[in-house]
C-alpha cells in the first residue's frame, strides 16, 4: 500500500520562503549602484565642500588661498577615495547663515564646516551627519586685566557672539539657568564677531573651545592678554553633513572617515602605507589599503579607495596632530578626540 503523501500550508510555502530569503541575501551581497551625487561628482570632475570662510586647524586659507585644516582634510580625503585625486575639491566659503540653506539647494556635495551635531539640525533640516570628527565644547575667551577666572564671575558682561549658531543658545540656556544676567551682543559674521571682542566691544567673546584657541594665538593683538576660561557650557560633536535622499553618497561620507580612524587603530600611516599594502598579513590592514577582501564596490567605489584617502592625509592621529594638535597654532591636547583604545571617544565602526 502507497503511503499518501499530505501537503500542508507550510510546507506548500516552504520553497517560497526558500526563495525570498536567498533573493535577500543576494541583495544584501550586491554592490552599491551609485547615486546621483556621485554620478554628479564624477562628470563634474571635482567635490564641492562646504567651508568656514576661515576658522584656523578646522578650514582656513593662507594668503595664496591654499586652503588646510581638520574638514578640509576630510574633503580631501573624499575626493581622493572618489576621483583619486585629494586636490579635485572646490572649497566654498560659507557663513553660519548661508552653510544649511546651500547645502539643501544642492550648491555643495558635503558641509565640512565645524558644525555641531544636534537633533533639530538632524531632524528638520533635511540632512544626514555623518561621522563625528571632533568632540569640542564652547568656552569664554576674556581680556586677563578683567580679573574673572569663572563664566560665573561675568554678571552684566557684555557678551560677542556669531548669530546662527548653537553658540548663541548655549549662552542664554547656560546664564539663565545660573540666574546671572548678561547682554549678548550677536555679529552675521565670524571674523565681525570675534574682531568686536578684540577691539574692546565685548567683555568676554564665546565660541567652540578649539576656535577660541586659534583666536588667542592667531588673531589677539597679544595672546599672554587673554585666558580661556575653564568651563565647557555644551557638548558641540562636530561632523560633516549630506543631504538625505542619497544612501549611496551618505555612505561613502561616512566611511572615508571611519578608515581614517581605524587606520590610525591599526597602525596604517601615510608613510608607511605603501609598504604595508605590498607586505602587511594583518587582514584589517589588508582591507584598508586595498592588499584584501574588496570593499570598495559596496560603495560604488573600487578597491583602493580607503589607501588612497590614507595616502592623501593621513590617519586621523595625523590629521589631528597637524591641524588642530601640537604641530598646529591651535597646540590642542588630544582629549576627548584620542582614540577610544587611548581614553578618548574617537571610534569607528570596523571596516569589514
């Protein structure tokens, strides 16, 4: 006798889940088709970026209009794992006013331009952050002959400022809930707001910490004349910014950074990137510099991309070292910006 065979629901359905679930994991598998901001930088031959019209270690041109600093790096980079030329960037001068508003009419690719990360800036402006490049916090610049040594101590200080930015807020957040009044005195413009305080307008001028530093050693008729003072009123992550809409572009802004991070954890330098990709066994350091598994093409992108971006600037450490760290006017400690192995909050997802 035959045993008859019964066919349930289940069963019936089996091949088709079968099916749905290898057709996701080929999907998952495939590589990324590029999207319409890269299809835009490739024709155009160039990556538009988005900058300070002149904040020192961060973006800022010397007087042949040579541009350096953290976020120019960052651009440079890109440009280098996208069109394999770090010098294939236009630097575009932005004031706090016009950088969002640019960035949204399409008029640059990615705004390096020391902004902070916030959940309104996140969650109504349109944009994607990427990956967070410096952790600051805003600080009081103020004359020494004024005699304070505490942002406690300023009651019924004047107070310069650049309007537009999250400086302006922390100020009034931070001096309301301490109950001491102040006058804040707002300037359009960075350099109007920061040369109002030099030239006696304002008791004491507030900016993200690291500027103020700049400020000091840069612009200060004499910087033995002024002191930091030494507290931090807000978190300021800094992180270049994209449009949303183009997962394709958002993904390789994110991960040109996060190699330059895991390169500087693994040991991978711009001087020793050459002969690590040729010798080095190490898979991570293989991965990075194009010598191991091919990850470029899950970001539109070929093989050497990351050794490429390496190449251009460095790891992170040395971008920080050269732009903001002790090589650089600004003389910064590493802080908070070390690497999350060395007590800092500097991590990268891994590039695998």
């Amino acid at each position: 006798m035959t045993k008859k065979t019964t066919t349930t629901p289940t069963t019936r359905l089996r091949p088709a889940l079968f099916a749905a679930a290898s057709v996701l994991v080929l999907a998952a598998a495939a590589p990324a088709f590029a999207g319409k901001t890269l299809d835009a930088v490739k024709q155009r031959g160039t990556v538009k970026c988005g900058v300070t019209n002149g904040v020192a270690g961060f973006s800022a041109p010397d007087t042949q209009g040579n541009w350096s600093g953290l976020d120019v790096d960052t651009c440079r980079a890109i440009a280098a794992a996208v069109l394999g030329d770090p010098k294939k960037v236009d630097f575009v001068p932005l004031n706090s006013q016009q950088r969002f508003s640019a960035l949204q009419a399409g008029e640059i690719d990615i705004l390096a331009r020391n902004t902070t990360w916030t959940l309104t800036r996140d969650a109504s402006l349109g944009f994607n952050f990427t990956t967070i490049t410096y952790y600051d916090g805003q600080g009081f610049l103020v004359p020494k002959k004024l005699k304070v040594t505490s942002a406690k101590q300023l009651k019924n200080a004047t107070i310069c400022t650049q309007s537009g930015t999250t400086n302006e807020k922390n100020v009034s957040d931070y001096f309301r809930a301490q109950n001491i009044p102040v006058k804040t005195v707002v300037f359009e413009s960075f350099e109007a707001s920061f040369k109002a305080f030099f030239s006696g307008r304002c008791q004491a001028f507030t900016t993200d910490a690291s500027a103020l530093a700049g400020l000091r050693n840069k612009e200060a008729p004499n910087p033995d004349d002024y002191l930091i003072l030494p507290e931090l009123i807000s978190k300021e992550p800094l992180a270049p910014l994209v449009r949303r809409g183009d997962d394709e572009w958002f993904a390789i802004a994110k991960w040109v950074p996060n190699a330059l991070i895991e390169a500087e954890e693994f040991g991978v330098t711009q001087a020793n990137a050459d002969q690590l990709k040729a010798a080095s066994k190490d898979p991570a350091q293989q991965r990075l510099l194009g010598a191991g598994e091919d990850l470029g093409k899950l970001l539109g992108l070929d093989k050497d991309w990351s050794y490429r971006a390496i190449k251009a600037v460095g790891n992170y450490g040395e971008m920080f070292e050269r732009n903001v760290g002790p090589k650089s006017v600004l003389k910064l400690p590493r802080g908070s910006n070390n690497l999350w192995s060395k007590g800092g909050l500097i991590y990268a997802p891994p590039v695998r």
